[in-house]
C-alpha cells in the first residue's frame, strides 16, 4: 500500500491533506474502541481493576477484543496525586485495539516533543488544569509496549452501570489529555 | 469529510455500522482514504471503481477467498492498483520498484523508528 500512495502522492493523485481529513473522519470508527468499556469494568469491579492494572494485556483480552498484535498493554491509573500522559516521543506507536486510530494530533511532531519537556502546557492547550501539587507522568510508548490510562471515576456516579459508566469515558481521557465526563454531563 | 451515502451503497459489500464505514486496522482507512481522494482528484469515476471493486472481490471468491470480511481490503488495494495502472497513472513495473523500495527501506530501518523511504540503501 505504501508503493501505491508514494506514486498517486507524486503524481498528484492524492493529496496528504486530504487523506488525512477522511481518515480523521472515521478515526474513531476504526478497531474495536473497547477502552470505555474496559475502564468502566475497572470502576464497578475491584477484583477486574486488580487484573487489569497487573497485567493489561491478558485483562482486555478477558473482554474479547484480543489484541492481534505481540506488544504488551501497561494500564496506568489517575490518582488524586498522579495524572498520567501518554505520548511516542519516536513516531506514533498507539494502543488502536482498545483505542481505535491515533487523532492526528498525537502524531504530530509538538506534542511528541512538547509532551515530555511541558506535560503541564500540553493539557493546558487540551483545557485540563490540574492542581499545582499534582505530579504528571509521561509514558513513552514503544513497539513494544503500549500505555493506557485509567482515568478516576467521575464523583455522583455511585450505582451507575458499566453501560452508563462507559458513556462517560472518552478518548482523550484514556490518552491523558482529557478528563472523564463528569456525571451531569448529558449523556 | 463524510462520504454521500449514495456513493457508499454503490460500493459492494462495504464494511459499515449504522452511521458508515468501520475499519477493523488503520492501514484500511488509509486504503479507503486513498481510493476516495484519488476519485476525486478525477483518477477514476465512482461508478468505474464500484464496478472494478465488484469484480475483484467476485474473482478473489472464484479462487476461493473464504470472503469474511478481513480479507476486503485487500480487495481494495489490488483494485486501485490495477485502476491505476489502467489509467496510466503508473506502470506495473513502477510500482513493483516502488514496492522494493519500501521493503528494503523497512529492512534497513532500526527498531522502533519511523520507516521513509529515504532509508532504502539503494535511494539516490
């Protein structure tokens, strides 16, 4: 495929703007975007929460969408005085089994290197504000191994279920440059 | 950029849920995107690439494609090759040297590295 794109790109048949635009379209459309639901059991279920923060790979594969590829899945969870940030600082690596496609941003080449030197002014530019006291830590994905986040449980969500959890949780926020939606947010 | 679905029905067998196309890996939407902007840059109409994309995926199951859905993008890619090359946008040659071009700059990339092409030991 990429001899195929590399010549329609030189001979101007296809433009990268352009197929970025479409493929950002149906970014969330693509892989099993199961990471909502895998959040939303951690919240409900201590025992699952346990699975999944000792070993992510073998917990999100309990729900079925078995990851294809060999790389391992490290689940690294928001506390009160840690938020956690993934970024690839090399290229693009993702956890698409569970997320669905990069958004264009996290592979553009200012928040793979501002990530790391200014987690603080990238989650600024995303609207998060986090206390001062507050640490953040940055995860490089590799090849090898891929980071996603377990966002805290919204407050006002007690006896929700996972259906209604998940609803709450987005993209972003399993990145970490978002936040959960809070409970009143219409959903 | 949403396609019309007038043109999506056009397209046979077309992995979709309720509100369009899904993909099942990211290479495939990089293929679909391919196959919409080449349309419409004018590389092909979308009635020629319907008609191109059914009779690739008829030929593929004659040969014995067990047809489960994983196998359609394939169908996509060998499709817009050949439309491309029948256009005369390229030649089968060109694009078979193009191919080795990307094999061996993969080969030649280290671990956890972004493969270009620029990395192929044979480029000028």
């Amino acid at each position: 495929m990429r001899a195929l794109e590399t010549v329609l790109l030189a001979k101007g048949y296809v433009d990268p703007a352009a197929l970025d635009l479409i493929v950002e379209t149906y970014e969330t459309k693509i892989g099993p975007r199961c990471g909502a639901q895998v959040v939303a059991k951690a919240w409900v279920d201590p025992a699952y929460r346990q699975r999944l923060l000792a070993d992510g790979t073998a917990a999100v594969a309990e729900l079925s969408f078995s990851g294809r590829q060999g790389e391992h899945l490290k689940v690294v969870e928001n506390t009160g005085q840690v938020h956690n940030l993934v970024v690839c600082t090399l290229c693009s690596c993702y956890p698409w089994p569970v997320l669905g496609l990069p958004p264009v941003w996290y592979k553009s080449a200012p928040y793979r290197s501002r990530a790391v030197i200014d987690p603080r002014g990238v989650l600024a530019d995303f609207g998060v504000t986090l206390p001062r006291d507050k640490t953040i830590r940055v995860w490089d994905s590799t090849a090898e191994m891929r980071y996603l986040v377990l966002p805290q449980r919204p407050a006002g969500t007690e006896g929700w279920s996972e259906e209604r959890l998940a609803e709450l949780v987005t993209r972003d926020s399993m990145i970490g440059t978002g936040l959960p939606h809070p409970a009143g947010a219409g959903a | 950029m949403t396609l019309p679905s007038d043109m999506l029905k056009l397209i046979p067998a077309l992995p979709c849920d309720v509100e369009g196309p899904v993909f099942r890996e990211p290479w495939e939407a990089q293929a679909f995107a391919l196959a919409v902007d080449a349309h419409a840059k004018g590389l092909f109409t979308w009635s020629e690439w319907a008609a191109a994309l059914s009779a690739q995926i008829k030929a593929a199951q004659l040969a014995g494609d067990p047809d489960t859905g994983e196998t359609y993008y394939q169908h996509w890619l060998a499709t817009l090759e050949g439309l491309t090359v029948s256009k005369g946008a390229t030649s089968l040659d060109q694009l078979k040297q193009v191919q080795s071009a990307w094999d061996r700059a993969a080969r030649a990339t280290p671990h956890g590295q972004p493969i270009v092409l620029e990395n192929d030991p044979l480029a000028s």
